[in-house]
C-alpha cells in the first residue's frame, strides 16, 4: 500500500467544505490512517514550503497556509499518490478536469482547496514533517472489496 499526505487549506475549512472532500478519497477508496485538523505554525509553514522561499509568492503563502485552520491527512491505498492527484485535480483550477475537486469548488489558483504530494519522496518527507509516527494502521471491513 502506498501512502500519501494531503492538506485541506483554509479555504476548504473556511468554506465547510472538508467533509464532502474527505468523502471523496474515502468514496475512492483511499484509507485515512492519519488526520488532524490543526492551526499551522508558521515554523511548519516555512519547512513544508521551503522549497518556494525565493519565489515572489512565498510569503502570501505562508500568511495565507496559517490564516487558518486546515485538516492534515494521510491516505493509504493502491497507488494513493496518483489517485488522488486525479481526485484533487490540475493546480489551477480553470484547467482541471470535470469532477475534480479543484473543478467543481475552486476558480483561482490561490485559493485551490487542497495540496497533495507530488510524489514518493515528497509523500514520505511531508507524512514525516507533519505527522512523524503518529499514524494508525488498521484495517477496514470493506477493504477486501477494494484491494485485491
């Protein structure tokens, strides 16, 4: 199983959306083994967006990341990554495709609703920033109908 870490930014939470959002990972199939719903420091900020630190934008982003609360997550399932970075959509929501969550709740990229890994090594250093070992590992009853 892979795993995966999504953030539901404070434009989700602000906007009551983070269930119906959840629900779509978990509709998917995809597991929570780890979720928080936090206040984001602005040391956290700054470590998990280091890598925009000369970038223009950064310090919007850093404002905008601890306006508010936000919901942490890990997912696990098969191919977790690349699920939900189809479930999530393209990173400007104009482009994203139908049915996707960036297409059906958000207009700007500022304000896109979700981050999501881009990859195995970025998955593992943000579960690793964010939760450290404070994950769950469990089993579903339905998880047989989903995983083969």
């Amino acid at each position: 199983m892979e795993r995966t870490f999504v953030i539901l930014k404070p434009d989700a939470v602000q906007r009551g959306l983070a269930g119906e959002i959840i629900g779509r990972f978990e509709r998917r199939g995809l597991k929570i083994v780890g979720m928080k719903f936090m206040q984001v420091s602005e040391a956290l900020a700054q470590q998990h967006y280091a890598v925009h630190a000369q970038r223009p934008f950064f310090k919007g982003l850093i404002s905008y990341i601890i306006s508010a609360p936000v919901v942490a997550l890990v997912l696990e399932g098969t191919n977790a990554i690349a699920a939900v970075r189809n479930t999530v959509g393209a990173t400007k929501p104009a482009e994203a495709a139908p049915g996707t969550i960036r297409a059906d709740f958000g207009l700007e990229i500022g304000r896109n609703l979700v981050h999501a890994s881009d990859g195995p090594e970025t998955a593992a250093s943000e579960i690793a920033m964010w939760f450290g070992a404070d994950l769950v590992d469990w089993s579903r009853a339905n998880d047989a109908w989903i995983f083969e």
